[in-house]
C-alpha cells in the first residue's frame, strides 16, 4: 500500500550517496506536508538538512526515487 514517507537528508560532500533518515509515515499528503514544514521551522534541526516528503509503494521505494539523480531545469529566458 503506498504511502507519504518523510525523511531528512544531510548534506554530504559526495553527491553519489545521500544520507537519509526516515522520520515518519503518512496516509494523506496534508499530515505528511505539514510534519515536514514543523521540522524544517523546527530550530533543533541543522538547518542544513532538508526535509522532503515522498509518495512510494514502500520506504525502499522512496529511497530510490529520493536517490535519483535529476537535472537542474534550462529556464528560458522568458521564465525568469
């Protein structure tokens, strides 16, 4: 069944592995959205972690999708 999974990310000097943590599990994207502003705003976090919320079959799942690499978007020069 799949679900809304948050987890912190800390930075790393490596961009091939990133280190995360799972924090909590969601059935809808409201909690699980508001859970992740409540830490980012959180002052006991590092403020160089982030905190991102992923929609997955399971928590490996969402791993793999949080580990992909992605592409910066080209912004045109109309966009910016």
């Amino acid at each position: 069944m799949a679900a809304y999974y948050v987890y912190k990310i800390s930075p790393t000097i490596a961009k091939l592995v990133k280190p995360m943590e799972l924090l909590e599990t969601f059935e809808n994207y409201k909690d699980a959205r508001s859970y992740a502003r409540e830490q980012r705003q959180n002052t006991d976090n590092d403020p160089q972690d982030t905190f991102k919320v992923m929609f997955a079959e399971n928590p490996l799942d969402a791993e793999e999708k949080l580990s992909e690499f992605r592409e910066k978007p080209i912004v045109k020069e109309w966009e910016k």
